[in-house]
C-alpha cells in the first residue's frame, strides 16, 4: 500500500470511518442469520473490509471490468441490488450520506467526504461491483468479488 493510502486509512478510521464498517458487519450478520439475506453476507464483509480501508482500493463494475457478463451483472443481479436495497442499501448509503456532509463542512474533511459519497453508491447497488486495488483498475484486472 502506498505511503499516501496508508496515511490517509489511519486518519479514515481515526474520524470514524470504523463506525460505517462495523455498520457494514452488523448488515452481514443481519444478512446471514436470515434467511432471506444469506446471499448479501458475504457481500456486505468484503464492502465492510473496503469501508474500513477504502483508500488505495476502488469499486468496479465486474461486468466492464472484465469484460464479460455474468449472474450478478444481469437480470438475477438487479433482481439482487432491489431486494439488498430494500433490506441494508437504503440506510446504509443513509448513513454514509450523514457522515459526508459531516465531514464536508471542514477542509481537510473533503476527501474523506468524497469515500463516504463513492461507498454510498455501492451501498445503493452492491451486486455486480467489484473491490479492487488502484493498480489492478488500472491495469484492468481484479480478484476480490463483491
């Protein structure tokens, strides 16, 4: 990890961003003891491990990032973002929305107000986006499925 994404992951969890992922654990936990959420468990710890430490990583769609289609980037995976939505999305975007106008309102908040707006996104629509390393975007080639 560079030395810039380093620096900035200790300040994110030092200013709270350690209160988003562990509001991303209790959705897994939520998730996997219901029956109906089973499926969202796994998603939710791998976005809770990308809250925790969001810089030096970012979310891609799996489909364009490689290149091809699969169960979650088509029908079934709508199908998945509207039920997720209805159960975690909503507030868990609520809450990253909270914490970046929060952090908004002084200067040397605005970066990390900027990861709270991009980990909203993927709080909204998870499925079929994936979390990778900065290098692997730029390179074109991932390996941790969301």
């Amino acid at each position: 990890m560079p030395l810039v994404s380093f620096v900035l992951n200790i300040l994110w969890v030092v200013t709270g961003g350690v209160w988003m992922a562990l509001g991303w654990l209790l959705a897994a936990v939520v998730m996997a003891i219901s029956i109906i959420g089973l499926p969202w468990a796994r998603s939710a710890l791998t976005i809770a491990r990308y809250t925790l430490l969001p810089f030096g990583q970012t979310a891609v769609r799996r489909d364009e990032f490689r290149g091809r289609e699969d169960m979650g980037t088509g029908g079934i995976g709508f199908i998945g973002n509207v039920v997720w939505f209805v159960l975690a999305g909503w507030w868990l975007a609520l809450g990253h929305l909270f914490a970046a106008v929060a952090l908004a309102v002084t200067i040397i908040g605005l970066p990390f107000a900027w990861a709270h707006l991009k980990l909203a996104l993927v709080a909204l629509w998870p499925v079929g986006t994936e979390i990778v390393s900065n290098d692997e975007a730029a390179r074109g080639q991932g390996y941790s499925r969301v």
